[in-house]
C-alpha cells in the first residue's frame, strides 16, 4: 500500500513540476518573443556595425576674449567675464555614412566636459535669468527668402518652450542689422565678434566654413552649435556649484551646401533639408542638450539611429518637428529645476 502511494506521489509531483516548467517556459518564451520583437522595431535592418556618437578632443583653437553684448539699439555693454570656446556639436545629412560628434576644443583633463547655463552668471550678465535667442539678419542663404527661415526657426524655439515641466521664460531678441557672430568672425567672415542672446543662430554659411570643423565637413554637416563658456583668470567657472561649466551663450550656423525647405514638396521628398527640423535640433543643443542615442549600419549603408529622436546626430529627412519622449525628458532633466539649480 505504502509502495503505490509512494508511486501515486512521484507520479502527482511530476505532473505538477511538469505544468510548472510548462509555464515558465512559455513566460520565458513570450519574453524573448517580445524582446526580439522591440529589438527588431528599433534597429530595423541594421547589419549590426555600430558608429557611437563620440567625443573627439582637439587643441584649444582660440584664445579667450573679453567680449561685448550688443542690444537691441546697437548699444554695447562689457562682459564681466572673459569668454572661451569649449566645443561643437553637429548633425550630418540623411544617407551620409559619417555620423554627428561632439568637439570639445578645450580639454583640460578634468573629466567636466558637460556645460549649462547659470542663473547666478546670467543675472550678473544680464540681470534676469530668463532665456533668449536671437536670429541673424544678415546671413538668411541662398534659398529660401529670411522671413520664411525665420519663422521656421521661431516655431523651433517654441516647441522647446512649451514642453510642460519646464519654465525658462524663452524670449526673442529683436533685429540688430549687423552681422554679429564670435566663430563667424574668428574664421575669417564679416562678422563682428560679440553676443546678443543665450542662442544665436548666426546664419548660412558657405561649406567652407564647415570644413574647418572636420575634415570635408561641408559635404555632410548640416548644422552646428558652438558652446562658449565663461572663464575667469583662464579658468572655466562654475558659478552655480552644479558640477557643470557655464555656458556664456551659444552660436549655431546653419550649411548653405545643401537645398533648404520649409515642410513642402522638396522637403517631403527628400530633396531638401527642412529648416524647423535641423533648427529644433540645433536650438536642444542650444539649450544643453547633447546628442541622444546609438547609431548603426543598415543593410543599405545609411545610419539609423536607436530609439530615433530629435536630438539624434542624424537627419533622417522629411519634416520632424515633434519632440520624442527622450527630447522631452532631457529637457526636463536640465530645466525643470530652473533658475533654482
């Protein structure tokens, strides 16, 4: 009796681990299901080869300078800092195989390489801790007409200002009608060499401007944001305590190498770059915001990105002017504190 109740024992025990493994199993494979599923809709068709988005270093190009901010009314005011680039970040053409970096100009082997702005620098700057942004008037390009380019940069700036967790007070400096811009003047293009906002889209220029950022740069660079940071007695600053170099403002240039459009026709074929597209991505860089996600190889031989965003330091082409969840979040990572931190 003992004996078959010791079989009917193993017998129920070995039913029961089996619905048990049976169900684990299943988990375990609706897992990986879903995980190949994710993966697949994420890299698409990637052969695999991944090109990181990476920090190059080069030698300090510029020395650093006492500059002048200009208003409005052409008026001049000194800056109590002396002011020094640190580094540029671009974004390259939709089926380039060079991918988007970030320079830093200025390594100074302290492993601080991120930057923001300061509300303790920018009320000693200009008395208020609110955001602006200016766009040149002298330098519209080739294409399309300055108003159009304009409004399209406006729409930009706006998108970023209205993402909800954030208060930056983001304001418009109106017209100056002189070329004013410190990079554009440095390389050898009539600019004056002085700062009107926070973000100063400085214009079109020639892809020979952009092949001093790296090699054939004018070929593929579609737009680029050069970050200045405040120095004292040579030294970066950190006015705030955050941890972070202080921005003093940041110039972006746009490439007239390329057929620019405003979400029409051209732009919906791929046969034009769209300006609120780049402009969203560039005014991110401008408000902090450094390039987001992994690039790879497709069978085709274009990069794509994972997960796509706007902050990705590629153009994917067409109109793209909705921030992903990730633009919003690190947006919201960098302002939502503002100007408390």
């Amino acid at each position: 009796m003992l004996i078959y109740i010791g079989i009917l024992l193993i017998c129920f025990t070995k039913i029961i681990f089996m619905k048990i493994f049976r169900i684990i199993s299943m988990i375990c494979l609706s897992g990986l299901v879903f995980s190949c599923q994710e993966t697949e809709n994420v890299v698409d068709e990637n052969l695999g080869s991944l090109e990181s988005e990476e920090i190059v270093f080069k030698g300090k190009k510029y020395e650093p300078l006492n500059l002048k901010t200009y208003s409005p009314n052409a008026k001049t005011q000194d800056s109590p800092y002396e002011i020094e680039l640190y580094s540029v970040e671009y974004i390259t053409q939709k089926g380039s195989d060079q991918v988007g970096q970030t320079i830093i100009f200025s390594d100074r082997g302290s492993k601080k390489l991120s930057t923001d702005f300061s509300p303790v620098a920018k009320l000693a700057l200009d008395g208020s801790t609110d955001i602006s942004y200016y766009v040149d008037q002298i330098y519209p390009g080739l294409d399309l007409d300055l108003a159009t380019k304009e409004a399209a940069i406006d729409r930009a700036a706006s998108t970023w200002a209205n993402v909800i967790c954030s208060d930056l007070g983001l304001f418009k400096v109106s017209a100056v009608p002189l070329p004013i811009g410190v990079i554009g003047a440095f390389e050898g293009y009539n600019y004056i060499p002085g700062y009107i906002a926070d973000v100063n889209h400085a214009g079109w220029l020639p892809p020979a401007f952009f092949d001093e950022i790296t090699t054939n740069g004018g070929q593929f660079i579609l737009g680029a944001t050069f970050t200045l940071i405040l120095t004292s007695n040579g030294q970066p600053i950190d006015t705030n305590g955050d941890g972070k170099i202080d921005v003093a403002f940041r110039e972006i240039y746009y490439n007239d190498n390329f057929i620019w459009g405003d979400n029409d026709e051209d732009v919906a074929s791929f046969t034009a770059v769209d300006v609120e597209s780049i402009a969203l991505h560039e005014m991110g860089h401008g408000l902090s915001q450094a390039h987001f996600g992994k690039a790879f190889v497709s069978n085709k031989g274009e990069l794509v990105f994972s997960p796509q965003a706007v902050m990705n330091a590629g153009y994917f082409g067409g109109y793209q002017a909705d921030l992903k969840a990730t633009d919003e979040a690190g947006h919201c990572s960098i302002w939502s504190n503002w100007s408390n931190k």
